[in-house]
C-alpha cells in the first residue's frame, strides 16, 4: 500500500512539474465562486483564448440570488468581454504560475421580486454597462488543471472570485 501511494505521489510530482500557462493560441474554462458584496454568493464562468503568450481575450458570466427580510427576493446576472496581460515572461515567472492584469466590460442586471412580482428597489438605475479592472493568479497543478483567484473585474462577482480552470 505504501509502495502504490509513493508511486502516485511521484507521477502527480511529474505532473505538476510540466504544468504550463496559455499559451498563443490555446483556450481555458474558468468556473469559479466570488464574493458580491451584499448580493449573494455569486457563480461564474468563462472562457480565456490566448491572441498571444502575454494576452487573452475572453467572455464571462456570472449569477447570483439572495433572499432578504421578508418577501424580497433579488437576482443578478453579469456578462461581459474581457482582455489581460500575463506577466510570466515580463517577469521571468515559472510557466506553473500565471499573473495577470486587465480590464472588463460587462453589462449587468439586477432585478428584484416582492411577494412573487416585480419590484423596482433602484429605482430603474440597477441596470447597466460598467468597466472595471482585475488582477488574479493562476496556480497549474497539472499541465491542464489550475486554481485561480481573481479580484475585481466588471460582473456580478466583481469583490472577487475564486475557483478552477480547465486547459484545453
């Protein structure tokens, strides 16, 4: 048995060791959960193309729902486009790390319901298109598997996100 765990643990060492950053021309999958100030605890996903070693280009969205006091019920929904540098090479960063910075610009919807109908608790200024900025990292435990964490960004899930992202 000792022998079998031993064995594993070097192949997930040779694993690990081979994990690499996009690169030109690949796509990952970004599935993660964040922090909304407030809004629930929202779930995001989206997907990154590399246009260069150093850039991605991607689409996001995210979703959250809370309950509040009494029969008030509100709903967020975020998408948006998104573009980050990746600081690896600049910085002569290890390919199994991914540091990164960039911007977003995203429409995003609140709305809310009170005993099942709507209801317009802003007014009709809940709504709308913002830009914002983020900066996130990337740890690669396999050549395909990473955990990241992001803070900022312009969706629903803007206080910040983590999760995990898939390499293809």
């Amino acid at each position: 048995m000792k022998k079998r765990i031993f064995i594993l643990g070097l192949i997930s060492l040779f694993a690990s060791m081979n994990a690499q950053r996009i690169q030109k021309g690949e796509a990952q999958i970004n599935v993660g959960i964040g922090v909304a100030n407030g809004w629930g605890t929202p779930v995001s996903v989206g997907v990154d193309y590399a246009v260069h070693n150093d850039i991605t280009v991607g689409i996001e969205g995210s979703y959250a729902t809370k309950k509040y006091t009494g029969d008030i019920k509100g709903s967020w929904f975020g998408a948006g486009l998104n573009g980050n540098y990746h600081f690896n090479t600049l910085l002569k960063i290890p390919n199994k790390w991914d540091v990164y910075a960039g911007a977003t610009l995203a429409y995003n919807s609140f709305s809310y319901k009170y005993n099942g109908s709507d209801y317009d608790y802003f007014d009709g200024k809940s709504s709308g298109v913002g830009f914002a900025g983020q900066v996130g990292g990337r740890y690669f435990f396999t050549n395909n598997l990473a955990f990241h964490v992001e803070l900022g960004g312009g969706t629903v899930a803007s206080g910040g996100k983590a999760g995990l992202t898939y390499k293809f």
